[in-house]
C-alpha cells in the first residue's frame, strides 16, 4: 500500500495519517508496523512521531497472518448473538478461552474456529477468532468474539476505553451491608504465590463497583457487579479482599466450598455495547448456569 502526503495531510504524525488512512489499521497496530520496519517514508526508515512532509511517499507492507496450529474442534456452544462480523457466546464454567500449557485443546478458540470457519480474524499476526476479552477458566458468561480485523480492532478500542459495559452476578460468603459500593484497590500478581493475584499498593489501578441484590439466611449476599478496569481475577480478588469470597471459588476462599461445586458461583451475565461495524446499541444476556440457578433456587426456599 502508498500514500502521497498532500496538503490536507501534511504535518501530520505518520501513525495517526496511516490509521485514519486505513480505518482497519489501529494506531497501535501501525506503530509496531514502524517498529518492524514494515512503514517506510521515501524508502528510508521512520518513527510513529515523525511529522510528514508535502510529497512524502510512504510504503505499508502488511504481513499475511501465519496459519496457527490451532485446530477446530466442533464443541458445542450456546450462540447468544451472530452476524457477519462478531459473535456472542454463554461459555460454560471449566472452559478455558485460548490454549495455553496444560490446555492445549477443548477451548473456547478451538470451538469458535469449527464454527467460524474461514471468517476469522487475524489480529496478531496469526490467522485466529478474534478474542478481545477473557473470562477466567471457571467463571461462565458472555464473552464476544471479533470475525474479523475492523472489527476486532474497534472492539478492542471501545473495550481500552471502557465503553462496553459488562454487568457479573456474583453468590458470595457472608452478609454485605452496604447496599451499593465501590471497591478500589490495586492489583498485582501476588507475591506468594505466582499462580494468584493480590492486593498490593504497588500494582495496577482496579476498579469494582456493586450492588445488593438478595441476602439470605444471614450466610449469603447476591451481586450484581459492574467492573471499571479488567485484571486478572479482578472481582474475585476484591471480593475475597473485603471479606465476601464468592461460593466455590477456592483459589481466594481458603479452600471453602461448602455446596462441593467444581467452578465458582460468578457468571458474565450482560453486555453492553456499540456493534463495532454498524454502530448499533447491542445488549447481550446470558443465562445463569444451572448450578448457580440451583443454589439460588435452595436459597429462596424453591
């Protein structure tokens, strides 16, 4: 791809000229691009900041995504939301959303590309589906997946700049008072243990706002959870840290789990956001797992 710097252009930093140039190319995609030597200006090497000029020539090579190892697995899923361009999926509790050691198959990943078939995205350099958030192996719910680079990269943007709101409903251990807070406390990986993550003045800004939905039989509180900032393990992190551990989460509930259920009672139940494509306000609900539905059925006396 070339661009000749005109008037309307000139003056302008390189990487905000290509991006606004090329809408599919995001502005952080386009520095590395320079990084990698793969944006030149008049043949020569350049910088995200450098300042274009009247007649500059720029040269974008854009590198074909590699083909993955990953293979398509055909998993059933429960498909909440579909089009061309992106897909919404329930994933169950025990699901781990992309292979990593010791899960190299039976992921949200391998299911969503037997169903996507060709139609995949191909952010990071590799054919893949378009993976924009996570949720953690044991936690259920709503989780959207980009098919393709536009709208991956827009997902990604609105996601950066907490413009798609996602809406948990947590059981927890004990009686919340408040009826409505916010928890914020940084977060860092914990400092005993590498495999959890802790409260630490020194880490990363989180941000955890609730409210009360349900309490019962003075021993439970229900949630519903609105998060600002999305660390790793982030909810059940600050809840367990103010003293309400979510039921069957024994990573952060001293090995607690007094229903003897495998995965922890928190669940991605709404999101809310723009289609990255048409603009359209879209709103996703998934519905609770029957494990966590069956508790709470015990706990009203159903």
């Amino acid at each position: 791809m070339k661009i000749i710097i005109n008037k309307e252009l000139e003056g302008k930093r390189i990487d905000s000229v290509i991006s606004s140039y090329y809408t599919e190319l995001s502005r952080s995609m386009v520095q590395k691009l320079i990084d990698e030597n793969q944006i030149t200006v008049n043949g020569k090497q350049t910088k995200p900041s450098y300042k274009t000029n009247l007649n500059d020539e720029i040269e974008i090579d854009i590198p074909k995504p590699k083909e993955t190892d990953l293979k398509p697995q055909d998993i059933p899923l429960e498909i909440i939301y579909e089009d061309e361009d992106i897909i919404v999926v329930n994933k169950p509790k025990g699901m781990v959303v992309h292979p990593a050691n010791g899960n190299l198959d039976g992921t949200l990943v391998n299911a969503i590309m037997a169903i996507c078939k060709e139609s995949l995205s191909g952010i990071g350099g590799e054919i893949r589906p378009g993976i924009v958030h996570r949720l953690d192996k044991d936690t259920s719910g709503a989780i959207i997946v980009a098919k393709n680079d536009k709208a991956h990269i827009q997902l990604s943007e609105d996601l950066k700049n907490h413009k798609i709101k996602k809406t948990y409903i947590a059981l927890v251990r004990g009686i919340v008072k408040e009826n409505e807070a916010t928890i914020n406390m940084p977060i860092a990986r914990s400092k005993q243990d590498r495999k959890k993550m802790a409260v630490d003045k020194n880490g990363k800004e989180a941000i955890t706002h609730f409210k009360v939905l349900n309490r019962y039989n003075e021993k439970y509180t229900l949630l519903e959870i609105n998060i600002e900032t999305g660390r790793t393990h982030q909810i059940r992190v600050h809840l367990s840290q103010i003293g309400y551990p979510i039921i069957g989460d024994t990573t952060y509930s001293n090995g607690k789990n007094e229903w003897g259920i495998v995965g922890q009672c928190l669940h991605a139940k709404e999101l809310d956001f723009k289609h990255p494509i048409t603009g359209k306000d879209i709103h996703i609900e998934a519905r609770l797992p029957e494990y966590f539905s069956e508790i709470i059925k015990k706990l009203e006396g159903k």
